[in-house]
C-alpha cells in the first residue's frame, strides 16, 4: 500500500511498511493501559503497512483488551489485502476503497477498479467503503477527482449497506455538502476517521447522525482543538482508533503505532468525558456492533 494513505504530519516520518524503526517491545508495553471487560476494538488500522506478522500483532492487541480489528485498503491492492486477511483471521474485519489520495493515479481506469472494489464490498467481512472523501492538505488528486471517486464510493455504500468510511483533510465543507446531497444517512452509518474538526464541527456531524472516530492525535499537547471536539461529541458517536503505524498516542508517541495501542486512546478518550473506563467500552461496543454488524 502507498504511503499517502496515513493521516496528519507524523505519516512523513515512516514512509516503508515499519519504516524499520519498530521495537518489539512497542507492542507489548500497552498490556499496561489493558482495558477492563467488555474490551474495545480498533476502528481503523493499516496492517499491511504495519509490516509485522499479523498473528503478533493481533495477539498484543489482545493482551491490552482490543479485540478486534477493522484493516483499511487505500488503493486496489490494499483492499483485496485487507479482505483476504479479514478471510484468514476471525477478529479482523475489512474495509475497501481507493484513498482520495490514489484516485488520480487510477482515474482513467475508472470502471474496472471500482467494480473491483464492488466486488470485494460483497465479503460479508467486508464492513465499510474506505477510506473515502477528500484531502484538499495533499495534491496528489486533482479536487474533481476526488469527489467524483468520493461519490462513487457513497453510492456503493448506499446500495451494500455497508458505513461509510471517510477521510477528511483540510476539506470539511465539501465533504459536508456532499454528503449532505445523499441525505438522510440511515443511523449508524457515516464514520469521520481520525476526526479532524473542531468543537463546531464535531457539533455539526452530531447533529447530522455522524460518528466521529479519534486517533491518537487526540492525546497530543498540541490536539486543544480536537480535544474540544471530542468533548462535545456524543458518547454514543464516538470510535476509537490507532491508523497505525501513524498517530502513536502519548505515552508512545513517536513510535510506529499498532491496534493494541487504542487502548490508550480509549482510556484517554473516557477520561475526557468523565467516563468510566469500562462504561466506555461498553458504549463503544454497543457502537461498533450497530456500525459494522459483528
């Protein structure tokens, strides 16, 4: 898979699966922030680009409480990854689509790669359409591009049943007013990955039915803004996620991340809202049952 798939600045740093800087222990350190029953999940993870067997890493994610897996595609050959791998292993589970930052590479092959796509979004394992939506921060696709991709990946959405994974950078409005034209959005259906908005914003995609999905970003000194976001955000809208192997949360930050280190995101995400820890893993189950259909 590309590299452009990852989200915010620290992508930069790891540009090859692992970017040969993980340390075995990385994983294993997040047994200390374990999370209590019912456990969480990772809502979104790139684990071919996190380049370890994935057996290790499914089995340290588990050791910190996180039970499953929801491994995204970013471009054709991600996506049928993502899904052969949901095949192999029972806890992981796939979502395909082309990034908006590889729709320019395959604009002109249009058709055949997303009835490729279509074709995978069949696997029942196969929970969500994305990564989709649009990155006006990069400019690897031209912005018309990106939204005639953005809405291709909405309609397969709508006729599957299947959530809407989207990725959201530096283009709030227009992802906004696009998914506004396919209006109303059955409950449960449309995810924010790596939430990215502000407290405004965060409001807005509550009141719309919105879920809002934060990484580790959200425990940077530097996230005031995110923090607000997830604030206000609903519990009941609200996911958790690693994208790793970017977004390592503190106290990791700076390492390649892994799905075992949601559980400090969770932890972090549950004292922001004055929420137990495990009431919070409770919602987020409830959540992600409703979202993806496990």
């Amino acid at each position: 898979m590309h590299p452009r798939c990852g989200d915010q600045d620290e992508e930069d740093s790891m540009t090859k699966p692992n970017g040969g800087l993980f340390h075995p222990a990385t994983a294993g350190r997040a047994s200390e922030a374990r999370l209590p029953e019912p456990g969480g999940f990772d809502a979104h993870t790139h684990l071919d680009i996190v380049g370890l067997p994935v057996d290790g890493v499914l089995a340290a994610a588990a050791d910190a409480g996180i039970k499953r897996v929801v491994n995204v595609g970013c471009d054709l050959a991600s996506s049928h990854w993502a899904a052969s791998s949901a095949a192999e292993y029972p806890d992981v589970y796939a979502a395909v689509a082309i990034h908006p930052n590889e729709t320019g590479a395959v604009y002109r092959e249009r058709e055949p790669v997303l009835a490729a796509i279509t074709a995978l979004a069949d696997d029942p394992k196969v929970v969500a359409i994305g990564e989709t939506g649009l990155d006006y921060y990069r400019d690897y696709s031209a912005h018309e591009v990106q939204q005639a991709w953005f809405r291709a990946h909405i309609e397969l959405a709508r006729r599957t049943g299947k959530a809407l994974m989207i990725h959201d950078r530096d283009a709030h409005e227009d992802v906004l007013s696009i998914l506004a034209d396919y209006a109303p959005w059955p409950p449960y259906s449309v995810i924010f990955h790596c939430f990215s908005g502000d407290a405004a914003m965060a409001e807005r995609c509550a009141a719309a039915g919105y879920l809002m999905s934060f990484a580790g970003n959200v425990t940077f000194k530097n996230a005031d803004a995110l923090r607000g976001a997830a604030h206000v955000a609903p519990p009941e809208l609200m996911l958790a996620e690693t994208d790793a192997p970017y977004l390592t949360p503190v106290p990791h930050r700076g390492k390649p991340n892994s799905p075992a280190m949601t559980a400090y995101t969770i932890r972090y995400l549950a004292a922001l809202k004055n929420l137990d820890v495990a009431d919070f893993c409770t919602i987020l189950q409830a959540t992600g049952s409703r979202v993806f259909g496990w």
